[in-house]
C-alpha cells in the first residue's frame, strides 16, 4: 500500500482535477462525507470541528455539514471567518452556513466548546512549519479536552513526510487520510499521534495513476499481509533442505544469541542452521542445528548461503572480520557485527544492517533522540553510508535501502520489548536470504512477521510475559496467518 507525501498527494489531486476533469469541491464534499460517516459510526450527539484556512479546513466545513444532516449537534470553531476563506474552502463553508451550521471564530485562550468528538481540519498536507498563534493554541485545547479526537488527513502538527513532530501536535484517536495515507501517519513519533489510520476513497484513482506514472519505486509503502504471502518462499513437494538454503551464525560470547538468531532462521524455513563456534556450546540448541566448533577461531567462512554476523558476538567482534571479508554470499549484521561494516564491499555483498536506534546513532554520530525524532532521515543516511540495507528497528520498524526505497513495518508491540527479539529477527532476515529471498523483499517479510509474531504471542501470553523464544514459537502462527 502506498505511503504518499505532499507532493506526491499535490501531484494526484492535480492530476484528477485537470486531467480527469472531477472538480476539486466534488473530491472535498467525498471528502468531507467520509469524514462525517467516520465520526458518526459512535453516534455522538455533540460534535465540534475546528477549521483551518485551507482545504483541510474545507474537508472540515463539509464534514460539518454532513453530521448536521447526519442529525447531530454541530459546531465549527474556525482560525478564520467564512468570508476569508478562497477557493473550494470558501464553497465548502458557504454550504455549511446555508445548511444551518453555527460557527465562531477562535482567538488564542479561547475556551473551547464542549463536544462528544473533535475533528481537527486545521492543517493538512500544507503544514510546513511548527505551530504558533491560535493554531498552537487550538491544538493544546483540543489535547486538554480529554475527548476523541478525529484527524482529518493527518493530526494536525504532524509533518505530512516524516512523521517529524516539531513542537505541538494533534494527538488524535483515529485519523480518515483521504485517498491515500500519508507517510507522516505511519512513521514514529506522527503514528502515535495519529492513532488509528483509515483510508477513504474520495475518487482519486491512486493506484491507477500511480502505476500510469511509471513512478511507483519512488513511492513508500506499507508492509502488509498481502505483500508478504507473495513473497513467502513457495514450499515444493519436490525439495530437500538443499533447496532452502544453508545459514550460517557466527556464535560469540553470549551464545545463546546466536541460538535465537538461528531458530529464527529455522522457523521462517531456512533448510539448515550451522552455528560458527570457537567454545563448546553451554546452551541448549535444537538437535537439528549443526554445531561447528574451531578452538583456535575461524578464518574462513562456513559454506552457506547467507550469513548472520552480530548476536551475541561481544566484545571480540573483531576476530570475526576475516570471515566476513571472505564470505561470498548475503550477510545480516546486527548488534556487535554491525562495527564491522567497514569490512564490507559494497559492489560484492548484498547486506541487510538491522540497528536499534542507538546503534543508528553511534554509527552516524548522532544522539539516540535524534535518530527517534528524524527516523526517516536517519534511516536513508544510514543506508547511503553503509551500502546496506537499513532495517532501523523500534515502532513501525523502517526498511530502506541506498537506492531509495521505504517500507514502513506496522506490525509490532510492546511484548517485543525484551532482549533476545532482536536476534531473532537478524536470524529471520537471514533465514529468508539463506533461501534466495532478494535482500530487501527478505528483510520486509521478516520485519512483518516478527512483529505479527510478537502481538501474537502477546495476545495469548501478555505482553509483559512474552519472551524471545515465544517469539520463535509464534513465527509459525504468523506465516499461517497469512497463507489461509
Ligand atoms: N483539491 C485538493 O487538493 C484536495 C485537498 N484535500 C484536503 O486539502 C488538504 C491540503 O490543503 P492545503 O494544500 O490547502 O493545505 P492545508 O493543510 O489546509 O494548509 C493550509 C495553509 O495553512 C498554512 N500553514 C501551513 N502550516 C502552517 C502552520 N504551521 N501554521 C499556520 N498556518 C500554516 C499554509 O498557508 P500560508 O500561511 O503559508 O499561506 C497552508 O497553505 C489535504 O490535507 C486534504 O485534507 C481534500 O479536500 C481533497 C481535495
Ligand atoms: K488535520
């Protein structure tokens, strides 16, 4: 599914407009009746909409008068009055007013009316700086109201590209994006304040046009179950473990690390896990995985496929660098292995860098908070300088490669939290590189399913008690969520 930014959205709206010949108030009054059919579906008997000074504040004025047909009680508290409003926003709010809507206009420190639910229509794709005056004043209002609040488009504060909040934002419990949703609505920290994201369909043909462009590779998207069942490697009645690949794990101090990483790999069908040691191994592996162990340490790689390099490497990541500069295939690294990126040649390794954001952070020299509020920015520098594929972990996890392309991970929650899942997920990458997955479709279908594997997990164990290897146990249940 497409994640559009403003110009983009600009871009498509133009195009109906002038192209497809559909005037830009019939898009609005769509507009503006999903929004009202989306606020009505809790029956409130008060609604106030607050209005802005653009198109996002025509959706608003629509939406009005919608849920005044609706039968509701409605207000709009406007930035602006009517008669200073231009273009579709002006048409949209003279319906209103003829339709019998009251309206006031707001000044900074004004008391707020009382309502079931708020419709923020203050700023939309426009935004394009951080809130001041009576927009800042509105937004804090809205915020203090302790009521649900519906966001038209995007919470208004939200920058509609990156999600960055500057300053004051809307926090919204749901937002109706209009014919496609905005980038900012998925990327943290704008996804939490957008709450729940709806697409409505307001008669721009966005896929259609999209495609007709021939510009979809610039476009971000979201992961989604669809997405992943297609790139699922297919299981062949024909096959034997051979065809599923060999995944190699180098096993550092912390071993059981590298174990995690390897059932990862196992349960999303990787044909063979071969554990790269220096130790007899004091942690319980699976009878299925083959444990080589090379006392004086390794200088050259095992034969596999793929290779992960990081969990639970410690302190003695170094001595893993030969390995690595001699390994042939795709690499994950992650953790400590990720200090060896250097060691990568880019023209020769497809590599999948899977850093948490303080990992991000020392390897760009940035602070942690930097990287959490510029996650997108953070995410395309880290990649241009590695080379490698970035999956930048943390809520709505990033995949983003140096040529330019997004994914955003919706799926994920707190009972990912806890140490071990990580690893999980760098063995899981490779699992789906061991069997010839292409290195960025591999490292979105993990991203997904580790995060779908962590909620289920939670559902049935609660957040709070699941652990790594529940984790492992639920990557089955979630490839199976999405095959029926
Ligand atoms: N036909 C279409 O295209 C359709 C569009 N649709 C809807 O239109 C929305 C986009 O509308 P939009 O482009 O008018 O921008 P919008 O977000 O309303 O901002 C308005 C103006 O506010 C200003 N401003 C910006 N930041 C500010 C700030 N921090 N503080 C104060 N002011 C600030 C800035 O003007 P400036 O002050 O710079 O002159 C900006 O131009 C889109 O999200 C969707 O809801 C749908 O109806 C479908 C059909
Ligand atoms: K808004």
């Amino acid at each position: 599914m497409y994640l559009v930014t403003r110009d983009q959205m600009q871009a498509l709206d133009n195009h109906t407009i002038h192209a497809l010949f559909v005037p830009g108030i019939v898009l609005m009054d769509h507009a503006g009746k999903a929004v009202a059919d989306k606020v009505m579906e809790d029956s409130p008997h008060r609604v106030v909409i607050c209005a802005g000074k653009g198109n996002n504040g025509g959706d608003g004025w629509i939406a009005a008068r919608w849920c005044h047909q609706y039968g509701a009680e409605v207000e709009v508290v406007t930035v602006v009055p009517p008669e200073q409003l231009n273009h579709d926003a002006a048409t949209a709010a003279k319906t209103a007013v003829a339709a019998g809507v009251p309206w006031r206009v707001y000044s900074p420190g004004d008391e707020l009316p009382d309502a079931d639910v708020y419709v923020d229509a203050l700023l939309g794709t426009g935004t394009d700086r951080p809130l001041q005056g009576a927009l800042q004043s509105l937004a804090a209002a809205l915020n203090d109201s302790g009521r649900p609040i519906v966001a038209v488009d995007i919470p208004t504060g939200v920058n509609p590209n990156t999600g960055e909040v500057t300053g004051d934002a809307v926090r919204a419990y749901r937002t109706v994006c209009l014919a496609a949703q905005k980038l900012g609505t998925a990327i943290s920290p704008g996804c939490h304040y957008a709450g729940k994201v709806e697409v409505v369909d307001i008669g721009i043909p966005v896929a259609s046009l999209v495609e007709k462009s021939g510009k979809s590779h610039d476009m971000a998207r979201l992961i989604t179950h669809s997405m992943v069942r297609e790139l699922l490697p297919k299981r062949l009645n024909e096959s034997n473990k051979g065809t599923y690949g060999r995944l190699a794990v180098a096993v550092g101090a912390m071993q059981g690390a590298s174990v995690l990483a390897g059932m990862g790999a196992a349960r999303v069908g990787a044909g063979l896990i071969a554990l790269m040691a220096t130790d007899r191994l004091q942690v319980s592996t699976p009878p299925e995985f083959v444990v080589q162990v090379r006392p004086d340490g390794w200088t050259e790689p095992a034969a596999a496929r793929a290779l992960v390099m990081g969990p639970g490497l410690g302190a003695n990541a170094e001595a893993w660098r030969q390995v690595l500069e001699q390994f042939k295939g795709p690499v994950v690294l992650d953790a400590d292995g990720l200090q060896l990126i250097g060691s990568l040649d880019k023209s020769r390794h497809s590599t999948v860098v899977t850093p948490h954001p303080k990992e991000c952070a020392r390897m760009l020299g940035w602070s942690t908070d930097e990287v959490q509020a510029h996650r997108l920015e953070a995410a395309r520098q880290l990649a241009v300088k590695t080379g490698a594929i970035v999956v930048l972990k943390g809520f709505h996890s990033l995949v983003v490669s140096p040529d330019g392309r997004v994914h955003v991970n919706p799926t994920g929650d707190s009972s990912l939290a806890t140490a071990g899942t990580g690893d999980v997920l760098a063995g899981m990458v490779g699992g789906m590189m061991a069997q010839s997955l292409d290195p960025y479709a591999a490292a979105c279908a993990a991203v997904w399913l580790h995060g779908r594997a962590g909620e289920m997990a939670g559902e049935q164990l609660t957040s709070a008690s699941t652990m790594a290897s529940d984790i492992v146990d639920f990557i089955s249940r979630a490839i199976r969520s999405i095959s029926t």
